[in-house]
C-alpha cells in the first residue's frame, strides 16, 4: 500500500517504525506460507502412495480384460481359417465331382476342376499344421494323377483321330501350277518309267523356281489346335513331358510315313540302288528330288506348324518333338540320296548328282528353319552331310568323264566317216552342262578357292574339247584310206564347232576358238580332196601323153592334139573311168551328215575335176571318138559326172539304187 509523500516528509522520525512493523509482518507470512507448502507436499505424499496402491489393484483386471480381448481376436481368426478351409473342401468335393465325370463331356471344366485341384494341394501344402493336411493332399495328389491320366487318354484320342495321311493329290494342290502334274490321278502321277512327268526343261525349271508360292496344306484342323495345346500344357505342368513326347511321336510319325508312301517314296538299301537298271534309277532319282521339294516344303512345313502351336511356351519340347516325328521319314529320304551318291561313278550320272545337288540346295535354307534347335541337330547336320557328298561325287565324275573322254578306247570305227558316237556323246553332255552353269560354278566355288568360276567353266570345257579331239585323232588311225582319215576329222570338228557356235558353250569358249577350229575343218577338206582325187586327176593331165612319152607340150597346150598317142588317150580315159566308178562307189557309201558342208564338199571337188574333164575331152576327144567304140572310152559326158558326184556322201549302202 502506498503512503503519500508529504505524509511521510510530514511524519519524519514515524516512517521507521512502520517500516519494521511491515517487515516483520512479511517475515510472518512468509513463515506461514512454508508451513502451508509442507502440508501440500505432505498431502501430495499420501496421493502418490494412494495412486501406486490403486495401480496395484487393478493390474489382475486389466490383465484378465487383455486375455479376453486376445480370445476374442484368436476366435476370429480361427473362425476365418475354418471357414477357408470349409470352402477349400467345398472347391475340392466339386473338383472331384467333375474330375470323376472325365473330360469328353466338357473338357472347358475338366481343365478348371484340375487348375482348382492344384490350388486346393498349394493350399494344404502350405497348411500342414491342420489336422487331416496330409490326408487331403493323398487324397487330392492321387485324384491329380487320374486326372492327368485321363487328359492323356484325352489327348492321344483327339490326336490320333485328327491324324490322317495326307493324300497325294492334297499335295499336288499345295505346288505352284507350274509342278502340278498334269492329272491329279494316281495312275497318272508316273509315266511308264515310274518318272513324274515335268513340262519344264531343267533351266525353265531353275529360273521359275525361286518365285514359286507354295500353299503349306493344313494337318490339323485350326480349331483343334488350341484344345491341344490346353492338354499338352496341363501334361506339361504334371511333369509328364515324356509320356506327352511319346503319345505325340507315337500318333504324328506313322502319319507322316504313310503320307510319303502314299506319294511314292520307298525305303531303298544301297544294294537295291546298286542292283537297277540306269533307266529305272534315273525315273526314281527325278521323283526323288520331287519328293524332296514335296516332304521339305510342305509336309515337314505343315508337321512344323502343328507342332509350333501345339507346344507354344514349351520351346525344348516342341523342338524334341517335332525332330521326334520327322526323323524316320528324313532318314529314308537322304538315305536313298547317300546310296546314290556313294555308288559307282559314272558320265551319266553327272547330272542327276547335279539335279540333287541343286534341290539340297534349294531347300538348306528351309531344312536350317525348320530343323531348328538342339533336338534336330543329327537331321541338319545329316542334309549338310548328304549335300557335300553330292558335291564331291559330281565334281570326281566331272574329273572321270573328262579322262573317260581322252582315253575312250572304242574300236569300233564309223565305216563312213560320219560324225562318231562320243563326239556326239561328249557335244552332248557339254551342251546339257551349260544347263547347270549355276550349280557347275556353285561347286567350282567349293571346291577351287580364289578363282573365278567362269574361267574354271571355260578351262573345263576347253579340256574337254581338246580331250575329244585327241581321241578323235586316235581313232582317224583306223582307216587305212587316208581321205576317209580326213574326211572323218573333217565331219567330227565341224559338228563340235557347229554344237558350241549354236549353244551358250560359244560364250563361254569364244570366238577365237570357234575360229581355230573353223580354220582345222577347212584343213581337213583341203586334205580330203587333195588325197582323194589327186589320182584320178593325174589321167586328166597333159603330162606324158605323147607316143614317145614326151611329146610337145606347146602343141598341146595350144589345143593341138598331133602328136598325142590315141593307145594313151583310151588308157588314160579308161583308168579314168575305172577310177571315178570306184571312187563314186566308195564314197557314195561315206556319208558327211551336214549338208551344207556335204554340198561344199561336193561343189570343191566339182570345181577341180569337171573343169579339167571338160578341158581333156574337148582336146583328146576326136581321137577317140573317131575310133572304134567310143563309148567304151568317153564313157560320162561332165553332166552325167555332176550327176553321180551328187551321190558322194550320202551314205549308201551297196544296194541302194542310183538316184
């Protein structure tokens, strides 16, 4: 409280008083003050004391309201596990109920009921604390693998049933139209010879082909399929991979096999190969190589495809598989392919192999595509194996066939000179080579690092030639008349030059050398006439004709036949006679096949001896023909002998009449 100040100022000597009688006031309350804070700690004290009492008495009910809340919370619990494990039991007794009916009635639910099966034995595999775990999952376990058995049956009913042979003419439908045969019949599919027929030369055929569509034919109905694959996946899943590889190889293999007999494929031994005839291997090594377009392209396509969707997810299997159903059927084909090319090498077998060796080719790429995978790799490696043994053989028979060539050791001669039966052989097969140029350098490059192939081809062919041509001069030795030897030489390289100037062979050997050759014809001709009629035309010389055997030679050859023995003259003309009909006689039966070089020939020999007739008869003529019997002398006037050299190579036998 406050105290005016003039009051105190007035009061003076007062203000101390009061001033200790505040103070002790002060002290009294604040003694009073702690007296009171000792009793409110003193009472605060006993709450505490209280409070922990308090606690201690309660602690027995919140445990006990703890322990029932737990219950509470473990009833729930157990409650909800019971009830899953009721409908667990549920799920299964209904799984069971479907599965016991088996799949043919509706296979949709049978698959479900083994999926809810499954899911009911991870369920109690992973609750085996339950009392009856383990009986559940006998029970469920055992009615799985019933389950799955009955899949099995399902399977193999739904494949087998589905697997047919495919009929050749099914086949044919899936070619392109250019190797469609012509009848779709199966008494039209081969000629006689067994042979399909083709309607295209091996070069049409090689250049149409790398464009051909083929239609892979359909082996299983599309909507089978994914029913398929729902069984193989279920299998797959039960660990049943084998037992699904055996039923799958056990109904698709035997399919696949008759499928190809049907067509006309046979299992071959090499003895058989060995054992036929040329004409009928050669028929069956043509439908082999059809075969093979036919078995690659659309039965191991269209086998491939089934397989692909039937085992899609599962890539191992579907390549076991497929390699599996294939195989038997692939080793029957290459192994008739092996046995021909391991047989006995010969000139015509050259371009079967050739043929062969161009289908292992075209269908590499597809045989690599289709025979993917670990599982087809002995089938891959075993195509890759025949295709190189194709390639070696044809390229040794190609070796052979040029040394067969060279030392060709027939004797029998042409009587008439004509063109021989290796020239035209030899021309021949070089002509149907240039067919397999492509192949021909396809091989070259295999085999013959580093050089160009067309020059290879060109050496080769060049060898060839030269090699006919040193055969054609050991025979020429047989004939004991010269002419003929060149008369023969003459016919022989003029076919060879005509052949190549007329194939694509000219290319290839070019221009100088048809040249060359031209120039060794025209040697050949020049020599035949030489030889030949050098003889008959020394009765026609002037030389010698006087009685003295000189005679003068002006007088002669101004035209004046004084001087001249007539003895001679008839000699001369009846030698002359005698030789021309000897001549004609002979080389009417020689023959020179080309006509354009038999009338060169002809005309060549004309233009020596008609003139030179004609010339001795004008000037010695009157001597004869103003004897006796001239006719005996002058025998042919220069038509009559015109006429008969048009009978010089014809080829005539003795007893054919004159034209």
């Amino acid at each position: 409280m406050g105290v005016p100040a003039r009051t105190a100022a007035a009061t003076g000597g007062g203000g101390m008083d009061m001033l200790s009688e505040r103070a002790t006031k002060m002290r009294e309350a604040l003694q009073k003050s702690e007296s009171i804070t000792d009793k409110m700690v003193s009472i605060l004290g006993s709450f505490d004391h209280r409070l922990s009492a308090l606690e201690t008495a309660m602690r027995p009910t919140q445990i006990r309201t703890h322990a029932i809340r737990k219950a509470h919370e473990n009833i729930d619990k157990t409650l909800k596990a019971a009830e899953v494990i009721l409908s667990q039991f549920d799920i299964s007794l209904q799984a069971e109920a479907k599965i016991l009916k088996g799949p043919h009635e509706d296979l949709e639910s049978y698959l479900q009921a083994i999926e809810q099966l499954r899911n009911n034995i991870r369920f109690f595999s992973d609750n085996k604390s339950f009392k009856s775990s383990d009986g559940v999952l006998n029970h469920s376990n055992n009615l799985l693998v019933k389950a799955i058995s009955k899949l099995e049956e399902e399977f193999k009913q739904i494949l087998s049933s589905y697997s047919k042979p495919v009929e050749p003419e099914r086949l044919f439908e899936c070619l392109p139209n250019s190797m469609r045969p012509s009848s779709g019949s199966p008494g039209d599919r081969a000629d006689s010879s067994g042979k399909i027929p083709s309607s295209h030369s091996h070069s049409e055929h090689q250049n149409s082909e790398e464009n051909s569509a083929y239609t892979t034919p359909t082996l299983i109905p599309p909507r089978i399929l994914p029913l398929l694959h729902d069984l193989a996946q279920q299998m797959v899943q039960a660990g049943n991979q084998q037992q699904l590889l055996i039923i799958y190889r056990e109904a698709r293999s035997p399919v696949l096999e008759e499928s190809l007999r049907k067509l006309g494929v046979e299992k071959l031994s090499k003895d058989d190969v060995q054992k036929m005839q040329w004409e009928v291997l050669e028929a069956k090594i043509g439908n082999w190589i059809h075969f093979m377009r036919i078995a690659v392209k659309l039965l191991f396509a269209g086998e491939r495809k089934v397989c692909d969707q039937i085992f899609e997810g599962f890539d191992p299997l579907m390549d076991q598989c497929f390699a599996e159903v294939t195989a038997g059927s692939v080793a029957v084909l290459l192994s008739f392919g092996d046995a021909i090319a391991k047989s006995k090498r010969s000139p015509e077998k050259l371009f079967v192999l050739l043929d062969m060796y161009e289908i292992m080719r075209e269908i590499h790429l597809e045989i690599e595509t289709l025979f993917r995978g670990k599982p087809c790799n002995e089938i891959r490696e075993s195509a890759l194996g025949l295709t190189k043994r194709l390639a070696q053989t044809a390229q040794e028979t190609f070796g052979d066939f040029e040394e067969a060539v060279e030392k060709d050791a027939t004797k029998t001669a042409v009587a008439d000179g004509t063109v021989h039966p290796l020239t035209s052989y030899v021309i021949n097969y070089v002509k149907f080579l240039f067919d397999y140029q492509s192949t021909l350098k396809q091989l070259f490059r295999e085999f013959e690092n580093g050089d160009d192939s067309n020059s290879q081809l060109a050496a080769v062919t060049m060898r060839i030639m030269q090699a006919l041509q040193t055969n054609l001069d050991g025979k020429s030795k047989q004939y004991k008349d010269t002419s003929l030897t060149h008369l023969f030489l003459m016919n022989n390289i003029h076919y060879m030059v005509r052949s190549v100037r007329r194939s694509e062979a000219k290319d290839l050997l070019g221009d100088d050398w048809v040249q060359r050759h031209r120039r060794v014809v025209q040697q050949h001709a020049n020599q035949y006439k030489r030889i030949a009629w050098a003889k008959i035309l020394q009765c026609l010389s002037v030389q010698g004709l006087t009685s003295s055997g000189g005679g003068s030679a002006a007088s002669i050859d101004g035209g004046n036949s004084s001087g001249v023995s007539r003895a001679i003259i008839k000699d001369r003309l009846k030698t002359f006679n005698m030789q021309f009909e000897e001549l004609h006689q002979r080389q009417s039966q020689w023959t020179v096949p080309d006509t354009e070089l038999r009338e060169s020939l002809r005309l060549a020999v004309a233009e020596v001896l008609l003139p030179a007739y004609r010339s001795f008869i004008k000037r010695f003529g009157p001597l004869v023909e103003n004897g006796k019997n001239p006719q005996k002398y002058i025998r042919y006037n220069p038509e009559d002998l015109e006429h008969m050299l048009g009978e010089f190579f014809e080829g005539k036998t003795l007893n054919d009449p004159k034209r």
